[in-house]
C-alpha cells in the first residue's frame, strides 16, 4: 500500500489526498473507519464472485513466483492459508503474531501518512478489504486486499524484513515532522513495492507492486529494457518513479539485513545532503543511471 498525503491521522469520513493524479478519488467507505483509520473487515459482505476473483488472481500469480520471486516470499506465502476464499484477516494475524509480532488489520483504502506510518511502528500492518472488479482483473489502480495479502504480508513473517517495516513507520513519523515525507515515499517505492534481491541464484523480486503484478513480476527480473541499480540510499531519495507503467529503474539489495541497517540512522542529516544534491545537480528520472554505478543485467 502506498502512503497518501495529509496533515492529519484523524478520519474525517472521507477519502485523503494522495500522491499522484487520478480521475477520482480513492475508493473505499471512510466514514465506516475510525480515527486511525482501521475498521472491521465485514468478511460476509464478499460475494462468491469476489473469492473467485482473489482465488484466480492467487492462482495465477503463485506459478509465476519459481525464479523470480526470492525465497523468502515463496516460503511464506503459504501463511496466506487455502486460496479458495479471500482470507480472514483475523487469522492471518493469529499466525503472524506467534511469529513476528505482526497483525494485519482492515481499512477502507488508502490513507495518509501519518496514519500508515503510526500502524507501521506498531507493528500493524494496513490491509485494505475491498477487492477488484472483474474489469480490473490484469490492473487496479490502487491497492486493493489482493495486493496487499499476496504482495506485502507473506515477508511480515520474515523476521528481518518485519523490523525494517517498523523502522520505516517510525522514520515516517519523524520524517512528517520534518518535511521529508517524499523523500521516504521512494525508499518505500524502491524497496516495499518495487525492490529487487540478489541471490547466489540470481535476481529475485522481493517488492509486493512487482509480486501482486502479472506483468511486472517477469518484467523486473528477465528484461532487458529496464536498468537495475545497485541500492544507495542517497541516491534512491534523488530518484523520481512512474505510477503508471512498469519501472524503468529498478534498486537492488544484497539482502534484508542491508535494507534493515539502511533504516537505523538518524534521516535528519541524511535529508540534508539529499536536498542539497538535488538542489547542486537535480533530481534523477526513471530509466537514469548515473555515472560509476553498478548495474545488474538480467
């Protein structure tokens, strides 16, 4: 899930503003959440037409994972239970307590900043409930309970990943504070949406907008079209991202271990030199590798 913008984690019932454009709103009732934006998950409102919808999108996306997603995710991903019917929430979060201290809890949809990032430092991890429409079976625009189940919550059950997930909601926190909440927007982007792993086998995905997507998940790890950059955190901050496309820039990690230490420095001084190389030389577009870096082919 992709943090909104707001200057506020109060729900006023209606939808937040979001990074990016659109034609609408996001989808979702907001005025059923409360102030922290969570709500039940109403299971018996799913139509049998909706678990069908979600077993279909499971099944499809779980042949694809062998070579391309890392180990970590396939090994995990089980925790998900039977795919035939969209899962309960509440008992995804009985098995990733025992493991991780994790718990998944529900939302209407996307919502601000300050509300993802609290969730996150407490080790809650925002799940949005409704799901896609048959149209929007190969693309959705925002995240729906597909995305979030199947991309994000298998790694919560991988300890090293779990601590970098409260790292990033308590750097989120403190980065609102500071104004440099777009700045932590690409870590996320780069890393939990879109992240790429080396291994001794080769490039896997770990990132949940690369393992929730049909196209992508291929696409990231066997193209030769996009550039795949070593990770640098620095230089991630300066780098801007597409929506609407498949990433032309993709950053890899040499492990979680990386992503985790990445995250336990003090942000303040490293927001510093950022803004200052990006107002000395620019921000770096999509699809940009700059001079000197290391590349990973395909």
């Amino acid at each position: 899930m992709n943090p909104a913008v707001a200057h506020s984690a109060v729900n006023q019932g209606v939808a937040p503003v979001t990074y990016g454009s659109g034609d609408r709103p996001p989808r979702g009732n907001y005025a059923r959440a409360g102030a922290d934006y969570t709500c039940a998950q109403d299971w018996n409102a799913y139509t049998e037409a909706d678990h069908d919808t979600f077993r279909r999108l499971h099944a499809r996306q779980l042949q694809q994972l062998p070579g391309l997603a890392c180990d970590e995710f396939i090994a995990a991903v089980q925790q998900l239970g039977a795919p035939g019917r969209i899962p309960r929430f509440d008992d995804i979060s009985e098995r990733l307590l025992k493991a991780t201290g994790w718990q998944i809890v529900c939302v209407p949809g996307l919502i601000p900043e300050e509300a993802f990032f609290a969730l996150l430092a407490a080790r809650k991890f925002p799940v949005t409930d409704w799901i896609r429409q048959p149209e929007e079976f190969d693309y959705v625009v925002e995240p729906d309970v597909f995305h979030d189940l199947f991309g994000h919550v298998p790694l919560l059950f991988d300890a090293t990943f779990a601590d970098y997930m409260q790292a990033y909601g308590a750097g989120g926190l403190k980065a609102s504070r500071l104004d440099a909440c777009e700045l932590l927007a690409r870590l996320y982007w780069y890393t939990v949406e879109f992240g790429l792993i080396a291994t001794k086998q080769g490039l896997r995905a770990y990132g949940a907008g690369i393992l929730s997507s049909a196209g992508e998940l291929r696409h990231s790890v066997t193209s030769p079209e996009p550039r795949r950059v070593a990770f640098d955190l620095q230089r991630l901050m300066r780098s801007r991202y597409r929506i609407d496309t498949f990433q032309s820039t993709y950053f890899v990690v040499d492990s979680f271990r990386q992503l985790f230490e990445a995250t336990a420095p003090d942000f303040t001084p490293i927001y510093a030199r950022v803004r200052e190389t990006i107002a000395r030389e620019g921000e770096v577009e999509a699809g940009v590798v700059l001079p000197g870096e290391r590349q990973f082919s395909a």
